[in-house]
C-alpha cells in the first residue's frame, strides 16, 4: 500500500482536518475576545500539524499493516490477527478456498477415470485390430490391401484417442530422457508406411542424427501427426523429404512434400482446435484435432513448429528445438 492510496481513501478526513484547520486559525486571527500573540498562534499550529502528522503515521503504518496481512490471507497463510474484520476475511477466504479444493479434487478424479476408461477401451480395439490383421493374410493380396490400409488408419486413429486422452489428464507428467530424433522419425515413418506405399510416395530422409532432452512417446507423437498428415494431402507419385539443419541456437527438421498445399487462407488457422479447412472437408475426413495436439505438447516440451505452404506446390513443417531447452525447461502441461 502507498501513501498516496492512504490519502485517497481517508480524503474525507484530511480535508475535515484541513477545513477545521483553517476555520480554527481565523477564529483566532478575527476574535476580538482572545488574545492572539503571533507566536503563541504559530506554536499552536505546530502542534496541530505535529499531531496531525503523528495520527497520519500511525494510520497509514496500521493501514499498511492490514493490508499486508491480507495479501498474505489470499496466499494461503492462516495465521489469525486481532484484527476482526481481517479475521471474516481470513475465514471467508479460507471457506472459499476448501469448496475450489474439494471441486477441483472431484474434477480430477473424474477426468482420471475417464482417461483410464479410455485407455482399457483403445487397448482392447488395438487387440481386435491386431487379430483382423492376422486373419487379412489370408486373403488375396489385392482384395486385402484396401482393407489393411483402412485398417491401419483406424489403428493410427484409436492410437490418437490414447494420446489426446493423455494430454488432457489433470496429472499428465512429462518424463526428460535423451531423445535420438532419428529414431523416433524413422519409426514414425514405419507405422505410416502403409499410406506411403499405397500411394507409391517416396521418402527422402537426409536427416543427420541428433539427441535431445524431452518426452520420447511425445516426441513419437508430434512426428507421426505430421508425417501422416503429409500422407494424406499428397498425390500419387508424391515425394517428402525430411532433412535436418544445425546453427549455434537450434537444430531444424524440415518435413515438406509436394502436396497439394494449404490455401493462403487457411495457413494461420490449422493448429486451432477442430479446424479442418478447405482440403480436411474436401479431401480427407479430417478433425482438426491431430496438428492441434502437436502444436500444443510442442509448446510444452519448448519446440517451436511452424508451418510454410503453397497452394498446389508444397507443406513444410519446421521444428526447431533450441539448445537451452533443456531438462529444466520441459514443463508439464498447464490446465
């Protein structure tokens, strides 16, 4: 609290005590019955304001005080004052505080056991998947070639329900561990493999080994979004090329293929929740979910994605993970 906050919230006392200040000394100056030495009227007046000052101090320091105490309250410390009206305060506080604390604890457990529903629910589809697989060697090449690819994109589904699950649970923990980004780029591109050979699209992967510090199943995560989605905004015969670069602030890894673009329109919105644009509603069932998860765990693990396009030329997605992002800077996700 600041003094000049004092003086505007007791104005009404200061100029009570200013007015009666003025009136007394006019008194004194024009009565004919008192008698008006000059000093004993200038002593008289250092007293008022001496003791006007004093009671001044002594509010603004009490005042100040108070205030004090109440911010420490709405931190969350309880010690009680003498003080009544900072004490109602205090407990209204604190009753406020224990109704947020028990909502917010129903909150988590039902957004747990929703996730752990879900997880059980997506394992024993991946099991199903896994046994229609089996039964699909059976058939003829041809006849089964549509279906696995069907097949392998309902899998790539049911595992996005399992990581869009895992970015929204209230206690999501992000483990730092020494990621090989090629690694995890190389098994991105064999669970979307099937995509690429059915469209006979080639792959060419120029990019230079490197370790990081974050999240490996994220890490997974963010590269299989985008290579699949390059899968399917790119034409038969296409190309991606993925190559990596290096400076003294970051290392870059360029995905870009030779799709059918973004529409200029549509560039600054694909990582909004639930936008599909103009390709996602013409060309593929898209949800608009995928790039927007991507986007926001790159957020929380420091990576910087950005996107460049051209209409009926090319996408290209740029990572780029900075070399101070390290362990200290990987933070779990914010609610």
């Amino acid at each position: 609290m600041k003094i000049i906050d004092y003086m505007k919230i007791n104005k009404v006392w200061l100029t009570n005590n200013i007015i009666i200040f003025i009136i007394t000394n006019c008194i004194v100056y024009t009565s004919s019955t008192i008698n008006k030495a000059f000093k004993d009227i200038v002593y008289m007046d250092v007293l008022i304001l001496l003791i006007e000052f004093i009671t001044f101090t002594y509010g603004f320091i009490k005042e100040k005080n108070k205030y004090s105490n109440i911010l420490k309250f709405n931190e969350g410390l309880a010690n009680k004052t003498n003080d009544f009206h900072l004490n109602i305060v205090s407990n209204i506080l604190e009753k406020q505080s224990l109704e947020y604390l028990k909502k917010e604890e129903s909150l988590k457990n039902n957004i747990n056991g929703f996730e752990d529903y879900i997880t059980k629910w997506v394992h024993d589809i991946k099991m199903n998947i896994s046994i229609v697989d089996l039964l699909l060697e059976d058939l003829e090449e041809d006849e089964s070639q549509k279906i696995i690819s069907e097949m392998k994109q309902m899998e790539f589904s049911v595992n996005q329900v399992l990581y869009v699950t895992r970015a929204n649970n209230y206690n999501l923990d992000v483990k730092s561990e020494q990621v090989a980004v090629g690694d995890e780029i190389r098994k991105a591109i064999k669970m979307n493999a099937i995509f690429f050979i059915n469209k006979n699209i080639e792959i060419i992967l120029e990019a230079e080994g490197f370790n990081i510090i974050s999240d490996r199943k994220w890490i997974h995560y963010i590269f299989s979004q985008i290579i699949n989605n390059s899968s399917k905004y790119t034409n038969e015969n296409g190309q991606l090329h993925i190559l990596s670069k290096e400076d003294s602030k970051a290392y870059y890894l360029h995905i870009k293929d030779n799709g059918i673009g973004i529409p200029k329109e549509d560039i600054n919105r694909i990582f909004n929740k639930g936008f599909t644009g103009k390709n996602g509603r013409t060309r593929t069932k898209s949800t608009g979910i995928g790039l927007y998860y991507a986007k926001k765990m790159c957020n929380n693990l420091n990576i910087d994605l950005k996107v460049e396009s051209r209409e009926g030329e090319y996408t290209e997605f740029i990572l780029s993970f900075y070399k101070l992002a390290d362990y200290y800077n990987v933070t779990p996700m914010s609610h």
